[in-house]
C-alpha cells in the first residue's frame, strides 16, 4: 500500500518530528501538525489510520505520568467514554467518504484551530455547565477524530474554557484522545483498513515524534512561547492552503 522510498521515508520523519515539536512545546497537537503535512504529500486517509498509533502510546505515557495529580477523574472519564463512542460513527464515516472529502475536512478543522488559537477567550465556564457539555462535546469531538484525526480545535477550545489546573487538563486531554486513538486503532483493523505495515509504520513513528517533544522543551527556554506559537500558525495556514489547492497542483 506504501511505498517507502528515501523521499517518503524523508518526509514521514519530518512530518513526525514536527508534530513533537509542537506537543513538546505546547503539550498537545501533534496530530495537528503531522496529519495536514502527510496529507500535503500522501494519501489523507493513511495518514490518519498511521498518527492513531502513536496517540494511543504517547497519551498513555502522559495519562500514566498525571494519574495520581488528579483527584477527581469523573469528568475526564465521562468525556473520553462520549469521545471514544462518537469515535465509533466518525470511523465508519472515514470508511465510506472519499479520500478528498477527509482531505478537506483535515484543512478545514486545521483552519477552526488557527482561528480558535488567534481568538483567546476570556470567558470560563461553570463546573456545573461543564459536566452538562461534556456529552456533546465529547461525541462531537470524537466523530471529528474518527473522521479526519484532528479533534484539537473541540477538544482544547472546551478545556480552555474550563480554566481546569495544567495537570488537569494534560491529564483529561490524555485520556480523551487516548481513548478515542484506542477505538480508531480497533475499528479501522475490524474494517481491514488498519494493516500490520501501517501499524509498524505508526510504532516507528513515535521516534521522531519523541525527538521533536524533546526539541520542542528546549525551543521554548530559547524564544517565548508566543512567537512559536505564531510561526506554527502560520505554517498551519499554509498547509491548509496546500491541502485546499492540492488537485491544482503540479
């Protein structure tokens, strides 16, 4: 289904490596960066059945980490479970739909994250009236991820607005797309579509992406946070653009 040859192989290690850049920076958003640049080069699809494997290992790392700094795991457990059944319909969409509608689909969420991140609110939501939006925040989220991989926008948008603790919110975001990774990994193999090379391809992966989160800390003792995050976004727009203008492209 792949063919691995030097130039492939180039561009995978980089795509990786760029999106641990940014989860070594920023804590999230690996799938963020390295889905839209496979997808620049590769078929979409295949690069979103590839990043569920890293997901699942890298968020049970961090789950594993941020265990025993949580008191109280009912919302993120509530969450996930929303996020991981939504998942379940956004897989059989990916199944069915093009590979051009998931194409557009990655640049159109990756633009929802671009303009959410320039977009800062200040406004924090209510324990209460979070508990009652994690249902629908979780179903939507997880049908996003199951569909084209990037749920980031949904997902860190609605935590944000929590103004939950860091270790918190690593901790529920860890197992959101932990979960939600876990079912994409089983039901893409149920529908044939999650192959023995592409789940090799994905362990592999995690190498460069753990080099890029080990680059990405120490990028951020080097130049402040919010000039990184500026030139991610650019380069997000960017890519978006790539993806929009691909079957234009010589």
């Amino acid at each position: 289904m792949i063919n691995l040859d030097f130039q492939t192989i180039i561009i995978m290690i980089v795509a990786f490596t760029l999106g641990g850049l940014v989860k070594g920076a920023t804590g999230a958003g690996s799938p963020v960066i390295a889905i839209p640049v496979l997808a620049v080069f590769f078929d979409a699809k295949l690069a979103v059945a590839i990043m569920a494997v890293p997901n699942l290992f890298s968020n049970l790392v961090q789950i594993k980490q941020f265990r025993r700094s949580v008191e109280n795991l009912t919302f993120s457990f509530k969450l996930s479970a929303f996020g991981a059944f939504g998942c379940l319909g956004g897989t059989l969409f990916f199944i069915l739909t093009s590979t051009r509608i998931i194409e557009l689909l990655v640049a159109i969420i990756t633009v929802l994250y671009v303009m959410l991140s320039f977009k800062k609110n200040s406004k924090k939501l209510s324990q209460q009236i979070a508990k009652k939006l994690a249902p629908p925040i979780g179903l939507l989220g997880g049908f996003v991820q199951g569909t084209c991989g990037v749920s980031a926008p949904i997902a860190l948008a609605f935590l944000n607005a929590t103004g939950m603790k860091r270790v918190e919110f690593i901790f529920t975001i860890s197992c959101f797309f932990g979960a939600m990774a876990a079912i994409q990994i089983v039901s893409l193999s149920f529908f044939n579509f999650m192959t023995w090379q592409i789940f090799l391809l994905g362990l592999l992966s995690l190498a460069p992406i753990l080099l890029g989160m080990s680059l990405g800390d120490r990028l951020t003792k080097k130049i402040s946070s919010q000039s990184f995050e500026k030139l991610i976004l650019v380069f997000l727009i960017l890519l978006s653009l790539q993806i929009f203008l691909k079957p234009y492209l010589i």
